[in-house]
C-alpha cells in the first residue's frame, strides 16, 4: 500500500469553485487545499479500473453503432463486465456503506451494501439474503451498450438506466475536466444526478451562483477519484483500492458525500497498521475524522517505535509531528523518538532543498525538538548519541549531562518526567488455580488455547503459571499465530518463586489484534517438572470493555484447553473501560473477581476483590491440593483435563491418553 500514502500537494481552486465552497463556511479550507496523490502506476491502474480511460470520439461511436461506455480500452467503444460482480439493488435510500477487511476483498472492488437484508460474503462483495424478496441481484456492467436506439426497453430498472449514462456522453450536459498534465480527462456527467446526490453540485447547477458553462475545471481530483464517486452517485457502487481511496475520500468530503465518505474511512479502519498510522493521522486531522483519528492513536500508542520508523512518517505535516511528540501515552524509548524526528527534519530539508547540516536540522525542528524528553534517556544513549550530533547548543550539552551527574540539577528547557506510556491489562481466564504431587508436568510438548476478541487490541504477552515444588527457573517460548502463520514469537525465561502467582512474559513487541477473528497462544515451557495450572475455565471472560472468547486448539499437545491447564493470562493493551479494576502489568495479584457463575461459562475481570502477590492476574488464584480432583499420571504422557460433571464446569481429572 505504499502508494496509497503518497505526499499530499497543494493546488489552487478555481473561482466557481471558491463561489461555490463559500456556501458552506463550515467545510474546512485546509483540507481544500489538499491534493490526493497521483500514483505513478495510476495510468495502469486505469486500464482495470472500470471508466477510468479517455473515451472514443463520437464519430468512432457512430462507426460502431454503440454509445460510449466508461469502462471500455482507449479508443474502443465495446462494453466490457466486471468479472463476477453483483450488486444488491436497493428499494430504497442507501444506508451508510461498510465494508469488510481489504484482506477479504477481490482485487477488482467492493460493492455497497443497500438495505438491511444485505450481508457482506467473505469476498467482500454485499450479498443479498437467500430469504429476502425485497431486492433483486443484476449483474453490474463497466459500460452501458446505449447505442440501440431502443436500449431503454432492456433497462428494466431507474437503477439500470441511470448506470447506462454513467461516464456516457448521451444526454451529458456537463463535462468535468479532471487532473492536471499527463492526467487529465475529461468525464462526462448529467447534472440532474449529480444535483440529487450532493448538495455542493445542486448550488453549482441550480443554486443562486450556478454558472451556465459546458466544462468545469477540476485541477485538484484524481480522475480514478473521481470517476469513483460517479459511479456511487449513477450506481450506487463503491470500489475502492489501496491507490485511490485517500483521493476518493478527498473528492467525497470536497463534494459532501457523506456514505462515500464514510466507506472510506471504513475501508482506511480495516487496512490500519503501525506502518501507516501517522500519516493516516496527518490525513484523518485534515480530513476532519475524529473516529479515524483514535484508530491512528490506539495503533501508534501501543506500537509507536514501528509507527514513527515507517516509511510515512516522514511526510506527515509539522503539525502532526508535534502532537505525537507530545503525546504522553506513547509506549516507546525517547532515543528512538529523537531518532525519528531527525529524520523528519533531514526529510524536511530535502523537500525545501537546503543542506542537512546540524544547524539547518536545529532549525527545521525548532520548538518540536523541546518536546522531546532527552533527560529521559539513558546516559549512555544521551552520550554516545544525542551529544555528539551538534543539535543541541554548547550550554543545552552541558546542562543535560549535569542532569544526570549533578546533586544540584540545572533548570532544562526539555521535559524530565518520562512518559507515562499505555497501562497494560490482563484478562485471566481461570477461576482458580490447583496442584498435586505428581502435576502439571512438561516434555517438551506445546500448551495452546485459540481467542478472540470483539475490539482491536494489542497483544503484549503472557501470564503463565510456575512451579509447585519451589523456586525454580523456566525457559519458555511463545507464539502467537493465526490461521496457521506465526504473527509473532520470543523465546525467553522466567524466574518462579514457587507460589501460584503468575509471571509474565512478553514479546518484543505489541502484536495487533483484529476483531472477531481466531489467534492461536501458545507456550513450550522447559523447566521443573512440576507446576500449577488452572482450572474451572471461563469461555468467555470481559475486561473492561472489551469481550474475550476460548475454545481449544488442536496444537495443544500437553492438556491445556479451556477447561483448564497452562496460559491462564493475556496481557494485552486495549481501551480501557469504565472500571478500573481489570489490573494491569505490576499491580497487586488478585484484582479481579468472578462476576459470571460456572453455568453460564463466563468471567469479568472488572471488578476489585481479595489481595496478593506479585505482577499478577484479574482474578484470585485459590489453590487446591485436593478434594475432587483425581489423578492417574504415567510418566511420559501429555496432561489431559477430563471433565467429570461434578459441579457446574465438572470436576477436572489428569489422566494419560498416550505414551511416548
């Protein structure tokens, strides 16, 4: 996607257009001044876009006996289908458009959902209900034949016959000269549609500063972009790809149509990563799109080293710049942030063409470079490094390194209190813990369990349980797939102090989490034989507002599954809800509490209750060494959690199925 994020030019406006925008003081001017980018693979992206080419003559119409369609090669005139696309035809108004993952949807498009009875397949394409009559599915061409003089007669519906005049020069009575240089087209339209689908377009035609002019100059849109929002107005079609949706999101603000608007937001939601989110950042602020805007600050927040060394970062605006070095949630070293912001400024040196000397860097960052917390830093990190580039003044030098030698500290123009950064939280899936003389015990086999979760978090690692027989060292190694593909993994090790706490281990770095999807946690622990591990689990467990669900996972070859065993703990970064009891990493074992019973299978973790020990989970861990649990172990044998039925989850039994 690196194309989609593009620098954004400026470019003038043209007077009708200044009329016109004058109508509605409300709009943000800034972002009128804002150019989606021009890809330089748009000229073939055109080739499959549908509509996106420069049209035949009308002499070469006549000779062919066809009307002139959108989609068709330059130069031809022939109608050419989508492949395998179908759309829902509404019967009435369309609601706001969504969209699914751009990892599910066909290379060509997506389509907008158009009523309520509407579901989005797994190819991303709005798919009609199998019991619903209320709309009917037509197959969606690029290119209308209108060339039979009776052409209206094969058009059984508005819908149909407003498509065949998309981008279709019979009946236009207004042509939009689109792009600038090499990529300017021009695109014919009809007035009557565009007026009913925008309100800027209805004062451009019909209003008190309407204009009688047969071409309108459009130097500031992509033509992509704009043939996109055509389609959605004639069609009510929405394709979007990685190359023209922050065009089209400009074109559909510029023009105040909101559906299309909010489908590209939608569509920017879903493809959101560390790698994009400043510079989606940049584009959400002057877009004017706050619910974009705390997507962009959920993904930097928790993966903010992988978000300010992305390759967008350093085209994002000053403003922008200066609001993620302020902020004071960001999980990330201050040397690696000073980093960051050097090469911003020698970016922005580039772009103004002046030497990257230290001075001229000193000057392009001006009062940014005081946001950022070099007192913070390690003295080996300031002296090596921060110290010796010459950005800093002789005395700013001096003072710094007195800040960190001196009794007496100087007063320093940089902020000296680390930054706060994000708190993570736990969701603890075990109602309790237990132990015996003879397990949980490890061959080298994996301990897995498969979640999910209703809201986008971020993975930080996990909590396992130690060792009942003392202290003891462990060497662990933890993964996190899905659907089969190693998203991340560490090997590590941990210290157990022989109770029943759980200890934390992390990975190197936040892994986020989507929605309503399945990852696999797994652990292959090697260390004491013997240790703790839950039982009486919950297969669906609430942490403040996010909702967490368990099932088994066929990878588990050592017993752990959602009744009990290994991996009681996810820690995790996610909105924080309204309680304030779901722990974090570090906070005082035990502050949680069981909020659902063992017949409804569920556990909330919100609320405070009991004390303990150690950085451990939301929920008390209450050890047993007896009572109803059974046990037959043979040796080389994996664990296995039976379920016997004795009380609400059933009593839990160790047994060995198999032998080595």
């Amino acid at each position: 996607m690196s194309n989609l994020y593009a620098k954004i030019a400026q470019r003038p406006m043209k007077r009708n257009e200044e009329q016109i925008f004058s109508v509605f003081p409300y709009h943000n001017i800034e972002m009128f001044n804002v150019l989606a980018p021009f890809h330089q693979n748009s000229s073939a992206a055109n080739n499959n876009s549908g509509g996106a080419q420069q049209q035949p003559s009308q002499q070469q119409q006549q000779q062919n006996g066809v009307g002139r369609g959108g989609a068709g090669p330059s130069g031809g005139a022939a109608a050419i289908v989508v492949e395998n696309m179908q759309v829902t035809q509404p019967c009435s108004a369309p609601s706001s458009p969504t969209i699914t993952s751009p990892g599910a949807l066909s290379s060509t498009s997506f389509c907008l959902p158009s009523s309520t009875t509407t579901t989005t397949t797994a190819t991303g394409i709005a798919a009609s209900s199998s019991s619903s009559n209320s709309s009917s599915v037509i197959a969606c061409t690029t290119a209308a034949d209108t060339g039979d003089p009776n052409w209206q007669a094969t058009k059984s519906t508005v819908r149909e016959r407003n498509a065949a005049m998309f981008n279709n020069d019979l009946m236009a009575d207004i042509r939009f000269i689109v792009g600038i240089d090499e990529q300017v087209q021009t695109i014919p339209a009809h007035k009557y549609v565009l007026a009913t689908g925008s309100s800027v377009f209805y004062a451009m035609f019909y209003g008190g500063l309407a204009e009688d002019k047969e071409e309108i100059k459009v130097p500031d849109v992509e033509p992509t972009a704009f043939l996109t929002m055509l389609k959605y107005l004639y069609c009510d079609e929405i394709h979007l790809e990685a190359d023209n949706v922050l065009a089209t999101l400009y074109v559909a603000k510029k023009y105040i149509v909101p559906h299309l608007a909010r489908a590209c937001v939608n569509y920017l939601e879903t493809s959101l990563t560390a790698k994009n989110a400043c510079l989606l950042l940049s584009q959400s602020r002057l877009f004017e799109e706050p619910e974009l805007m705390q997507r962009c600050w959920e993904v930097i927040d928790a993966q903010a080293e992988m978000a300010i060394k992305s390759e967008g970062f350093v085209d994002i605006d000053l403003k922008t710049f200066e609001t993620i070095l302020a902020r004071e949630t960001l999980n990330c070293k201050e040397i690696h942030l000073f980093e960051a912001a050097l090469s911003w400024a020698h970016s922005a040196c580039t772009k103004i063409d002046i030497e990257p000397t230290s001075g001229n860097l000193r000057q392009v960052l001006g009062g940014a470079l005081y946001l950022i917390r070099i007192p913070t830093m390690s003295l080996e990190e300031y002296a090596n490094r921060v110290a010796q580039l010459g950005i800093l003044t002789n005395q700013e030098t001096i003072d710094i390194f007195l800040n960190f030698t001196a009794k007496n500290k100087p007063k320093l123009t940089f902020p000296v209190k680390a930054r706060a950064g994000l708190k993570t939280q736990l969701c603890h899936r075990f109602a309790s813990c237990a132990y015996r003389s003879n397990q949980w015990r490890y061959r080298g086999r994996c301990d897995s369990i498969q979640f999910s979760v209703d809201k986008r978090i971020f993975i930080v690692g996990f909590g396992l349980y130690g060792s009942s027989t003392g202290a003891a060292d462990y060497d662990v190694k933890i993964e996190l797939k899905r659907l089969g593909r190693v998203l991340a993994e560490n090997n590590t090790k941990f210290f157990s102090d022989g109770s029943s706490n759980t200890f934390h281990v992390f990975f190197e770095t936040p892994i986020q989490i989507e929605p309503e999807c399945f990852y696999t946690a797994s652990v292959v622990l090697d260390g004491t034989e013997l240790s703790f591990f839950g039982q009486e689990g919950m297969s669906e467990v609430s942490v403040g507002t996010v909702t967490f669900q368990f099932q088994c996972s066929s990878e588990s070859t050592n017993g752990t599954g959602v009744q009990g065993g290994q991996i009681p703990e996810l820690i995790f970064y996610g909105p924080m809800g309204t309680s304030s009891g779901n722990g974090s990493s570090g906070a005082p074992h035990g502050t949680g509490a069981i909020s659902g019973s063992s017949s409804n299978n569920s556990l909330n973790n919100n609320k405070p209750s009991g004390t303990g020990r150690g950085g451990s989970s939301g929920a008390k861990n209450s050890c047993n060494g007896g009572g109803t649990m059974n046990s037959v172990y043979a040796d080389n044998g994996p664990n296995v959690l039976n379920n016997n039925g004795s009380n609400g989850l059933g009593a839990l039994a160790l047994v060995n199925s198999e032998s080595d």
